[in-house]
C-alpha cells in the first residue's frame, strides 16, 4: 500500500513538472502572442502574459506586479531609469529575453543566476563593473551584450559557458589587452566585440 502512495505521489510530481516545462513557448509560438505595454491590462490575465514592453516608461524601479507573470519569457525595460535588478526577478524563471540597457544600474545581484533559461541577456549602457559568479547558471545564454558599462573582468566561474555563450559585446569599454586576454581565455569558443585598448598603465 505504502509503495502504490509513492508511486502516485511520484506520478502527480511528474505532471506538474511536466506543465511547467509545457507553458514555456517555442520561438514561433511566443511570436503570435501579445506584447503588453500596459501594465493594468496585462493584470486583467496575467497567465497569458509571455511578453512585456515597458521601454521608455520612466520606470525608477521595476513594479513588483510584474513578479506575477510566472510564464513571461520577454521582459524590455529599456531606457528607464533604473538603479538595479531587484532579487525578486529570480521568481520570473522562465525569462528568456531581458533588455534592461540604457538605464543606471550598477549593481548584479547573485538571483540573475536563478533565470536558468535566459538566451539573451542585454545590459549595455549602464554602469555595471562586476558580475556575480551565479552568471555561470545561465547555461542556455547564447548572447550577452555589455557594451558601454564598466566592466574590467569576468568571473572565473563563467568558463562553464564556453560551450553556450557565442556572442559577448564589451565595446565602448576601455578594457586593457592583458584584461581582454584573460577574458578570452575563460571564453575560448565565444566571439568577443572589443573596443580598441587604451594599453595605459
């Protein structure tokens, strides 16, 4: 009797992981849905919300509704005003696009690593100097764009990436040739965009 209780529990386990996996769209199918650019409306059925466009909203914080979109898959909050990435976008685990560029954020936090499906992931023009060492968890990021922060070096950690990572754009960065050295060496399969080195000291 025992057995056939696990077996059940085992069963029903297996159809909730199953639907969760179900409710992420392939690229054709996320194409045909809506992209809301209006929060009020996107609420009024927020399980059919995969993508947001909140670009240019003069956004100074992420609005914590946003957090109850569990299927979104494409979240722009480009060109706000933006000081970070709060840790409560880790609840939004199916996110494959984020473009948070052109906003004022510095900082990181180690929760971007729980977006374990993250493909594209745009940061450029801010300020960000460092990246957590949990940017490794982002085994399915094919592009990472970066162009125009502050960033000087990557984490160690990162290296589990060569294999995923194809394209990183670190531009418009005054990055020394022994840094951009080093950088490449973590990354060896993956196509780098430099700005010329400055080579000062």
């Amino acid at each position: 009797m025992k057995n056939i209780h696990i077996k059940i529990i085992i069963f029903f386990l297996f159809i909730i992981s199953y639907d969760c996996r179900a409710q992420l769209l392939d690229s054709i199918a996320l194409s045909k849905q809506i992209e809301y650019t209006d929060l009020a409306l996107a609420l009024k059925n927020p399980e059919k919300v995969y993508k947001l466009n909140f670009r240019k909203k003069k956004l100074k914080e992420i609005p914590k509704e946003i957090y109850t979109f569990k299927n979104l898959q494409v979240l722009n909050l480009s060109k706000n005003k933006l000081t970070e990435i709060p840790k409560g976008i880790s609840v939004l685990t199916k996110l494959e696009v984020l473009d948070v560029s052109a906003n004022d954020i510095d900082t990181l936090y180690s929760e971007i690593g729980q977006l374990v499906n993250i493909k594209k992931l745009i940061l450029n023009q801010n300020i960000i100097a460092h990246l957590p060492p949990t940017i490794s968890n982002l085994t399915k990021m094919t592009f990472l764009d970066m162009w125009g922060n502050q960033i000087q070096e990557f984490p160690k950690e990162i290296a589990k990436l060569q294999n995923t990572l194809k394209v990183v754009d670190l531009r418009v960065i005054s990055i020394h040739d022994d840094k951009q050295d080093d950088i490449i060496k973590l990354l060896p399969n993956t196509k780098f965009f430099f700005s010329t080195s400055c080579n000062c000291n």
